[in-house]
C-alpha cells in the first residue's frame, strides 16, 4: 500500500524497474528506490514491474510503498546477443510484462533504458509514457569497452555500444525524458528538440546536510571497492598523488579486492574497512576531514560525490566525478601537480558554519528528493504541485 505519511495526490502509475530496487546498495537501485519511497510519500498509488535475477530477489518491503509488485525472470540467452536490440533491454522483453500493462491504463514510467523494450509497442501506443534516464547507456558502454580487458567483455561491450546510439532514436517514443545530470539533459535537448525532456535530479539517500563545522584528522575515500575503476584510482592516487601522504587514510567500501591489501602492506598510515554498514559510513563521513570523491568516467552522476557534500567536511574532487552534477563550487578540483599542495592546506583548515550554510542551500534546493518528485509528478500527470524544499 502506499504511505500516508503525505498523500498530496491519489493518482495510479506503472514503474518497471530493471532490478529489484532494495535493497538499495549500488547506483542503480538507490535511485530507483529513493525515487519510489518518494512518490509513495506523496501518494501516488504505485505498480511496479521488475526483474528478479543474480542476486535481486523478491522483497516483502516493497508492498509497503506499492499497490502491487510484479516479478518477472530476466532471460539471458546467448542468443539475444545476436539480435539487432540491446542486450540490456531485449533480456527484459517479458510477454507478461506486456500483458500486465496492458491490464491496466496508468501512465508507464520506464525506469532506465534498459526497461523500455516495449516502449513503442503497438499496443501501447495512446498510453503515456515517460523514461527516467539514468545514463546516456551508449556513451556509458563506450567507457566500459575502453576499461575492459578481456576479448570477451570488449566483444560484449562493442556490441552494446553499437546497439544503444542506435537504439537511443526508439526514446522519441515517450512523452516525457527525465534526465538525472544537467550533461545528459543537455545531450537529449539537441538530440529531440521537439520532446519534452525536463531534469530531476538524481533520488538518492539524504535528507539533510549532516557535516560538521571542525576539523577531522583522516583522508577517506569510499566506494564499491570490488570495482576495476575504484581500485585503478585509489592505485593511481597512493602511487602518485598521495605517494608521500603521512596524514591517516581510509579506504572504506564494499569487498575490497585483495590487490589493495597488498598494495598498503607499506603505508601504515592507511587503513582498508571492508563492507562498513550504513551506520558505520554515515560515521566515517562525517569524521573525516577530507573526502576524496573522484571518478574514473563522467557518465551519470556520482553518488558519492552526493553522500560526500552531504555528509563530510571538505570534498576534493575531479571533472569526471562532477559532471553534470552542478555542484562544482563546493569541490575542490586540484590538478595532479597542486594535488599534495591543496591536501596539506585543507588538513589545517577548519570547515565552518558558512561553509555547511552554503551546502544546504545549493543541495537541499537541487538535490531535494521530494521536490524533484513532485516536478517529475507534476510532468506526468498534468498536475500542478506546489515545489518546496521541504523534504
């Protein structure tokens, strides 16, 4: 059932999702998930479509923010890598799916363009519906085939590649493109200068500036620690940047690859904590004294760089990681030659009340869960929604 916590609108819509939203730990599923809880709180009567494969299973929290859940197996044939469709999106063109759309006349938010398999179906031709873009996918896949190593994932990732700038021309099929960066908005705004493409920030976990004014005496740098990217940074940064750091340094996040233990056998002054719970790296933010939020890629928006600015003192960090994001006057963006300088100046500083001030009014405006609900509420449904900062 959906929350009455605040029911501004009693209106029904379709989400399907491309996993299963929650729990909510990687990109993908905390805005989906962030997303849903926030438009159940405003009411709106929600039926969601998802896929249940890997390790995304079915899950009880879910019916307490849906009308109904619906679970459908993703089918991941070799032999849809031989279709002219994306893999991504050919592997979730479920016949039920279909069907339970059609059983019904809500709006349909497609949620990635992974989901939109049926998106210019016949049979849902005079039905609204709006896609929430979480990446532009072919330039997403495009960085992916350059990181990659092996033939295999280069041959997938090629594919994909080539697929997607294809398939991108089937989104003009929707009413309505919601864009998650100010980049992507940008992009598609060139692209169907005829649609209606609107930019919602991207749903995310916070809901208040928890930073502390002072000062902390520890560098972290937090993330998917399993991830190629992550471990090529932190390996980059500790054999360059940070090579002669003596200030404390954590490296926080999930399943740590072996490489980095071995790589800080040598630097006493570092510290690896492997899969922290919510808590324990609510904790670490806010204690640190400088958060190092840097990305490899600039595609989609970085969320964490979002948890940092929310939660830490000082963010240092690069263009990849602040694209789109609109948030670069709260960063510190050094050069590789200025990095050790900047490092050494921020650890004798001390974050203050003005510094917090100014970071509530830029995110608590931009990247307010509820008011961007409400704007993407307003769009789908023709409704008029007073926009506060409220969250």
């Amino acid at each position: 059932m959906s929350s009455e916590n605040s029911p501004l609108i009693s209106k029904s819509l379709n989400i399907v999702c491309l996993d299963v939203p929650f729990p909510a730990d990687y990109g993908g599923a905390i805005e989906a998930f962030y997303k849903l809880k926030s438009f159940s709180e405003l009411g709106v009567k929600i039926y969601l479509h998802c896929f249940v494969y890997g390790d995304r299973k079915p899950q009880e929290y879910l019916n307490q923010l849906c009308e109904k859940v619906y679970y459908y197996p993703r089918e991941r044939s070799i032999k849809y890598l031989f279709s002219n469709t994306p893999f991504i999106v050919k592997s979730r063109r479920n016949v039920d799916l279909l069907n339970n759309l059609r059983s019904n006349d809500f709006p349909i938010l497609f949620d990635a363009t992974h989901t939109t398999g049926f998106l210019n179906h016949p049979d849902l031709k005079d039905r609204k519906k709006i896609v929430r873009l979480h990446n532009i996918e072919w330039i997403y896949y495009r960085i992916l085939l350059d990181s990659s190593f092996s033939i295999k994932e280069k041959f997938f990732y090629f594919s994909e590649y080539k697929k997607l700038r294809e398939y991108d021309a089937v989104l003009k099929e929707a009413a309505i493109l919601s864009c998650l960066s100010q980049s992507d908005e940008e992009y598609y705004r060139e692209k169907f200068p005829e649609k209606n493409i609107s930019l919602e920030c991207v749903f995310h976990e916070n809901k208040t500036v928890t930073s502390k004014a002072g000062k902390g005496n520890y560098i972290l740098y937090h993330g998917n620690l399993s991830l190629l990217d992550n471990y090529q940074i932190i390996f980059q940064l500790l054999k360059n940047e940070l090579k002669d750091c003596q200030y404390p340094i954590i490296l926080a996040g999930k399943n740590p690859d072996k490489s980095l233990f071995d790589l800080i056998k040598s630097r006493p002054n570092i510290q690896i904590i492997a899969n922290p719970s919510s808590v324990e790296m609510q904790a670490l933010l806010q204690e640190a004294h400088i958060c190092l939020a840097i990305a490899k890629n600039p595609s989609g928006v970085k969320l964490k760089l979002i948890n940092s600015l929310f939660a830490t003192r000082f963010v240092v960090s690069n263009e990849n990681a602040l694209a789109g994001s609109g948030l670069d006057d709260l960063c510190m963006v050094p050069t590789s030659e200025d990095f050790a300088t900047i490092i050494n100046t921020l650890m004798q500083q001390s974050f203050d009340d003005s510094q917090i001030q100014h970071r509530k009014q830029i995110l608590e405006e931009k990247y307010n869960n509820s008011s961007n609900a409400k704007k993407l509420i307003n769009h789908i449904f023709g409704l008029d929604l007073n926009i506060s900062n409220e969250i």
